[in-house]
C-alpha cells in the first residue's frame, strides 16, 4: 500500500508566500517523478510544476519565477514553495508521486489541500 499526503495549504494574502509538502509512505521500492497540479472551482486540473527524481523540474509558464519545487529523496518528499501568490493561485493542489511498489510502477494521489489566496 501506498499512501501519499499533502500539507501546508492555507488563506494567504496577494503577495505573501506559502510551502506546500508531499510525502508518500508505505510499501515500496523507490519513487520516480513528483509532481504538483492544481485545481480551481470550474477549471481542468493543470500540471504546476514536476520534479524527477534526478531534480530536473518544469513549471507551468503562470508559475515561473515565483514557484519552486524541491523534493528530498531519503524522505520521500516533495515540496513547492510559492512565493508572490496572486489570487489566481486559488485553488485546491494535488501532489502525485510515481512509485514502484511490489505491485508494479503507478500513480498515486494525494487527497488535495487548499490554497486560497485573498485580502
């Protein structure tokens, strides 16, 4: 079984920052690919950045520059740190992790955590 959560989420005001976690626990073999997507009221989910396990990392061209996305593979764990939130950052943000168990190589999701970003 494979398990992975999100923390961090918030209210936050334009222009303030906040650190997103992920980890994923349980029983496997090594994690590939982390990523973050993100999900507004009425919107497709969209992929806001990813990270390999090898640290090469992309981001969604709204979020360059303010986003960042690190991970610390002894632990499993990915982070993104958002700086200069715009309240088009509102949404809810999903981490899914690529993991190899005993089962074999699959996607596995967290459950979500909100952001909403407002004065």
């Amino acid at each position: 079984q494979v398990q992975v959560v999100e923390f961090g989420g918030g209210l936050v005001q334009p222009g303030g920052s906040l650190r997103l976690s992920c980890s994923a626990s349980g029983t496997f073999f090594i994690t590939y690919a982390m990523d973050w997507y993100r999900q507004a009221p009425g919107k497709q989910r969209e992929l806001v950045a990813g990270i390999t396990r090898g640290g090469s990392t992309n981001y969604a061209d709204s979020v360059k520059g303010r986003f960042t996305i690190s991970r610390d593979n002894a632990k499993n764990t990915v982070y993104l740190q958002m700086n200069n939130l715009k309240p088009g950052d509102t949404a809810v943000y999903y981490c899914k992790a690529d993991v190899h168990s005993i089962g074999g190589r699959a996607d596995y999701w967290g459950q979500g955590t909100q952001v909403t970003v407002s004065s």
